[in-house]
C-alpha cells in the first residue's frame, strides 16, 4: 500500500506600499479669505518653510470660521496628513481648536479629527505604513467657531501622502506549494 506525503510550507508575507506621492502639490487650494496676498497655494507649494516673510506661508482675515482646503481632482487613497504651521513672530499658536476633514467627491466627510488645543510646528495625522485613513478628494482645515478671536488661519504646507495599492510579493516557495497542489511537480515515498 502507498501513501502518499504533504509536505505543507508556510511563509510569513510582509504588505508592502508602493512610494508615497505628495497629492496635495498636484491639486488645487483655496481658502475662506486672503489677507495681504497670501494665497491658499502658498500651503501646497512644496515648501515647508514656515516663516511668514520667507513667502510661502497663507494667511485669511481674522474671522471665527475661517478655512483652508485642497481639491485633489479626484478620490485617492490618504495615508497620511502633514501640516506644517507658521513658526516665526510668536504666533503658530494661532492653529488652534480647528478640524482636519478629508471629503469625499460629494463633500460628504469620510474622515475627520478635531484638535483641541494649539499645534505644534509639524503635526502629521495617520501613517506611511499602515491602513489609508481614508479614500477622498478635499482635505480641509476649518476652524471651531466658538473661538472668536484672533482666528487667523496661516499654513506653511500641507501634505496629503497616498503609498498606492498595497502589494503582496509572492516568494518562490508559494509557487512551489502551488504547483505541488496542482500535481505539476509530485514527490512520492514509498511506505514499506
């Protein structure tokens, strides 16, 4: 009598992303107000210098609910969210009690975090290496209407990072395993 023997092989397989894309340099921003000539663009321009005379920093009138946002073109994949503040003349405090939203193409909110209190210099929100926050296409920075004043709403940069569809690398020893299931490659020992 023959029997037949499994030999059964298990691998660990790590998920791996692909190379994270800044979406935010490829859309469009807008904001509630422009105060002295610093526009919702100045947040996606690649630079994260957060000192107001430097010339990349966007600034709104001082009102309670005032807003910031970028229009990715279309729905994405968002891993992460960066916002880097203004950092010179004492005042990156004014970031503060304000809601970070990611909206899908009907501007329903898909994703949102509320932050109570001033942030720091950088703040990143989610990760690079594991599950999108969320799947959207406008990220929006919105004050809390409750706090009346000094409201003005300033940004160096914002960053939204999409790592792109995850993939799973197939070793050689799953093909092994599956060609042995399939038959194609058989191995036998005799039982006497």
């Amino acid at each position: 009598m023959k029997k037949a023997i499994i030999t059964l092989v298990i691998v660990v397989c790590s998920v791996s992303y692909g190379s994270p894309t800044n979406l935010a340099l490829l859309g469009t921003a807008s904001q509630s107000t422009t105060a002295n000539d610093k526009y919702a663009y100045l947040a996606i321009d690649n630079n994260t210098d957060g000192d107001y005379y430097h010339g990349s920093v966007t600034h709104t009138w001082g009102l309670p609910d005032s807003w910031w946002q970028v229009d990715l073109g279309s729905s994405n994949s968002i891993n992460q969210i960066d916002i880097w503040n203004r950092t010179d003349a004492g005042v990156s405090s004014r970031l503060h009690h304000f809601t970070l939203s990611i909206l899908d193409s009907t501007y329903t909110e898909v994703w949102s975090v509320y932050v109570d209190g001033p942030a720091g210099i950088h703040e990143t929100y989610g990760s690079l290496d594991s599950t999108p926050l969320g799947t959207g296409q406008y990220i929006k920075i919105q004050f809390d209407d409750d706090y009346t004043s000094d409201r003005y709403l300033h940004i160096a940069e914002v960053q939204v990072w999409n790592c792109g569809t995850p993939t799973v690398p197939l070793p050689s020893s799953i093909l092994l395993l599956s060609s042995c299931l399939l038959g194609l490659h058989r191995t036998r020992r005799a039982i006497v």
